[in-house]
C-alpha cells in the first residue's frame, strides 16, 4: 500500500483566479478585489502613520472592537462603502475606475457557458 506522499498528486488546473475556483459569481469575485485593494491600501496608510487603536477608533468613530476587527484582517466586517469611508476619515482619497472587458474574451467568471460566437451574436 502506498503513503499519499508517494501518489502522484495531479496538478490543479484553475481559470485564471481563486476566486473563480472557488466559484464566486463575477460580481462577487469583482467586489471581494476591490475590498481587498482598499483594506490593503487603509492597513499601509493606517501602519505607516503608527495610530493607536485608540487613537484609529477616535479618528475613524468606531469602537474598539471595530478597530481590532479592521487590525485583524476581518474585512467581512467592513463593507466596500464603509472602508470608503475610512478612507475619507483618514483623509485619503479613492478612484474608482470601470473598464470594459477585453474584445474576444468572455469574462473570467460566467453563469452560462456560451461559446465566443454565441457571446459575440448576444452583443
């Protein structure tokens, strides 16, 4: 009998993205990376100012579990507008910026499975 460290394991395939794997809908996948963009970008600005919890929680008018929370990594706490607003607390501002998506390509993540043609009749 073999051990599993000696199987060969086949390689995992993915579509481009975790998210995708994972099988979160374009929408969902769309907002968890703009969620996570922001909390990185807060988390830089908030470490790189060295504020005290106490002084995070004044600054930003949140308790402070919400503040351990947003230290912690809990983004799922924190919607896209609320760390929007934190931004705006800090004084930072924010861009968003809408891209069309790349002729011939179907999205990375899609309900139906259409082929390009049927895609391009569609459009």
């Amino acid at each position: 009998m073999r051990s599993k460290s000696s199987e060969q394991r086949t390689p995992h395939l993915t579509r481009g993205s975790v998210l995708d794997d994972l099988g979160f809908s374009a929408s969902e996948a769309l907002e968890i990376r703009v969620k996570a963009e922001l909390y990185r970008d807060l988390l830089q600005y908030i470490k790189d100012r060295g504020f005290s919890q106490q002084e995070l929680g004044t600054t930003l008018g949140i308790h402070q579990p919400d503040v351990s929370n947003l230290l912690n990594g809990k983004v799922s706490k924190f919607s896209v507008g609320k760390l929007l607003k934190f931004a705006g607390k800090l004084n930072l501002g924010a861009q968003v910026k809408l891209t069309k998506p790349r002729t011939g390509k179907l999205p990375s993540v899609s309900a139906s499975r259409r082929t390009q043609k049927q895609v391009a009749a569609a459009a």
